[in-house]
C-alpha cells in the first residue's frame, strides 16, 4: 500500500558518477596546448574543487527543486584562485527578492560547511551574484 522507503545508495552512487565525469572533463577544458604529444596533467585548485563538488551536488539534488525556484551555481576564476562566486539566478515574476537573499545565505552556508570539512574556510573568500532571468 505504502511505496518502499527509498534507499540514499543510488543518490550517492549518481553522485559519485556525476563527480567522475568531471573530473575527467575538467582537466580536458581546461587543459593548454603547449604544441606538443600531451603536457602536464591539470590539477584543479582548492576552490575549483569545491565548485566542482558543490556544483555536482547542485545538479543531483535539480530533481527536486521546484519549478520556479533559485538556480544555484558555484563559480571560479583562474585570477583569483581564493575566491568562489555563488550566481544565483532566478524569474522575478515568480520569487520575491527575499527569498532569493535567503537561498543566497544558504548557499554561502553550503560552501562555507565544505570549505571547513576540508580546512580551507581560513582564506576562502566568497562573493554573491544575484541574476534576473
């Protein structure tokens, strides 16, 4: 009569493949061409490591956003290697701006949680970007 409680094994397994993948694409996009047969292999930093997981989490966990709501990506940028962007994107004509500051303090709380799980929060920096779509 009732569904079967579901399991969080393929949650994390999806997870798990989700993060392989990028890790395998990563050092592809962002590999340099040094006119060779290869070159070093590209070793993301700390904060391209935590975008990319948090990012991962992000689109596992899309299923279960509703419709309407904040869009959540996590953003680096090669010049500055100690900063993540959180870019929020959201339709104005269906979430209030306070909603969206709350999902943004979230967010910053989600990052900041990963970032002191692996003892990197000392000099993290975070900045929030907040889009209309």
């Amino acid at each position: 009569m009732f569904p079967a409680k579901r399991s969080n094994r393929p949650l994390a397994r999806s997870t798990m493949i989700a993060a392989t993948l990028l890790m395998l694409l990563v050092p592809a996009a962002h590999g340099q061409d040094d006119g060779g047969s290869g070159g070093d292999p590209y070793l993301p930093s700390k904060a391209e490591w935590l975008c990319m997981t948090l990012n991962v989490k992000q689109a596992v966990h899309a299923a279960y956003r509703s419709l309407g709501d904040v869009a959540v990506r996590f953003t680096c940028d090669d010049a500055r290697p100690d900063t993540v962007e959180i870019v929020l994107t959201y339709p104005p004509t269906l979430v209030r701006r306070q909603a969206v500051e709350r999902r943004a303090e979230k967010a910053k709380d989600f990052l900041m949680e990963a970032a002191r799980r692996r003892g990197w929060d000392s000099w993290l920096k975070v900045e929030v970007r907040v889009v209309e779509d």
